[in-house]
C-alpha cells in the first residue's frame, strides 16, 4: 500500500508540471517549512466559529503531511502558534489550547507509524501542563523515527529565537572565558574580540539540527514571513498561495513543489554563463550588476 501511495503522490506531481524531475536547475524540495494562515478567515466566511476553522485546518494538515511523507520530504516545519498568538482572545487561545492536545492523541500514533519524528520547538512556558506532558510524549515516543522530522514551531517567534540563541551563545562564551583565566573582551590583558560564525550561533537555536527550508509556503494570499524562522528561511524561496489553509491539499502542495522545481537557486551567486556567453563577454566590463 506504501508503494502504491508512492507511486500515485509522484504521479500526481508530474501531472501538475514536472517538480519530480528537476527543471532549471531546481532540484526536489527536501526541507520545507509551511505558515498555516487563514482558518479564522475560512470559518467566518462559513458563519462558523474560529474554532471550526482552526479543527479544519488540522484535517488539511494531516493530509499534507500524509502526501509529503509520500513525496519523500525530510524535514517539515510548520508554523502552528506564534509568541504573538497569546495576544488573541481567551476563549480562542483555550480553544487552540485543547486542539493541540486532541491533534498529538490522534495524529501522533498515526505518523509514529509512518516512521515520522515529531518535535516542537518554540517556548513552552505559559502553556497548560498537561500539553507540556503531551509533547514530552510525542517527542519521545518519535525520537527514534527517520523517515521525516515534523517540526512544530509552538509559542514561536523568530526574533524570539535569536534572542535566546544569542544569550546562550554569550553564556558559552563567558563560561570558557573564565576557564581560560581570561578578563573580559578590551580590559587590560583581557581576551580578543571574539569572531563568532554562523555555526557558534546555529548550535544554540532551538533547533540546531533543523536544515535551512528550501521552500516556504503561505497560505490565505498574505505576503509576509510573520517572524517565521528568520535565521533558517534567508535563502528559502517563497511561494504565496490565495487559498485559506483548510482548502490547501495535496493538489496544492504539488503545485508548490513544481512551481519550486522551476527556478534557480543562486545563494548571492550568479549562474554559470555557457562558454560562447563566457568569450565574447570581455575583460573591459564595469562592476556588478
């Protein structure tokens, strides 16, 4: 049954314009990071309660994940309750509250199963106990899996999470400092100026393990990265989609994936001109452009 999922998902990707083959120079979509948006939106166009859209929102994104595992993606982040989201109102955030716990006893036995590891990353302080102890569980339960990592950003804010990255990072720092015997950094024989890399930085994210997304998606037809993985998402290619996240499916995400598939990746770069570009370019042209 796995195989023929397998079969019909690459099918089914094909048929919207080719992300299973590479074009352009694009390959597959390996990481991927997704901004869930518009279920309030989707329900109060249905006279339903925000809540009914949030338990929508859950189902479509079941089945994504359920097609992405088939697709092969490794890594999937979704963006399911930001440091800003306990600014909305209470009965909402209680709502969305027990949705968590309702969705890890339904959804995380089934992608255990499917050899899927769940982690949450964000700050969980402010958060109920007993969904504290839910996603303990999950994450234990899962750690072993390695056919996908679903990461769940929970009570996250990108800034957030530089922040406390950079606090660790200086906390490290102080403590193999006086190791050292060193004073602090411009004292009398004090240390040099340390030079931090990406990688000092990246070790102390919620996540250091998380590969950078190479595609991100939002849904609802807003244009805006909303504090969403700042740090990973610098080189990520964005795809907007005009539909609210209960009506995303499997159809879109293959759109998305080929739409991806279509472009070049050039990291600050420039592509490779072909050799007859290459020779009649001239050594006499001005700077950059």
């Amino acid at each position: 049954m796995a195989s023929l999922r397998t079969w019909l998902a690459g099918w089914r990707l094909r048929r919207t314009g080719g992300a299973a083959e590479p074009a352009a120079g694009g390959a597959t979509c390996s990481y991927l990071a997704i901004i869930m948006d518009g279920n309030g939106r989707w329900a109060q166009g249905r006279g339903l309660p925000v809540a009914a859209g949030h338990r929508a929102g859950a189902k479509s994104l079941r089945l994504v994940l359920e097609h992405a595992l088939d697709l092969g993606i490794r890594e999937v982040t979704v963006y399911s309750f930001s440091t800003e989201n306990w600014n909305r109102p209470k009965d909402e955030v209680e709502a969305l509250m027990q949705l968590f716990v309702e969705m890890i006893d339904s959804q995380v036995p089934d992608m255990h199963e499917r050899g899927a590891r769940v982690r949450f990353v964000g700050r969980r302080e402010g958060a109920p106990d007993e969904l504290v102890r839910r996603i303990e569980e999950a994450e234990a339960l899962t750690a072993g899996n390695t056919r996908m990592t679903l990461y769940i950003a929970f009570s996250y804010g990108g800034r957030r999470e530089l922040l406390d990255a950079a606090e660790g990072l200086a906390a490290e720092y102080a403590v193999s400092s006086r190791g050292a015997g060193e004073g602090a950094p411009g004292e009398a024989g004090g240390a040099q100026r340390p030079e931090f890399t990406d990688d000092d930085l990246r070790r102390h994210l919620y996540a250091p393990e998380m590969h950078d997304p190479e595609l991100l998606i939002r849904t609802s037809g807003e244009l805006r990265i909303s504090n969403f993985l700042l740090w990973q998402c610098a080189y990520s290619e964005l795809y907007f989609s005009d539909r609210y996240w209960p009506d995303f499916g499997p159809d879109d995400l293959d759109a998305a994936l080929a739409d991806y598939a279509g472009r070049q990746r050039r990291f600050g770069g420039r592509r490779a001109a072909a050799p007859e570009t290459q020779a009649s370019s001239g050594a006499g042209q001005g700077g950059a452009s």
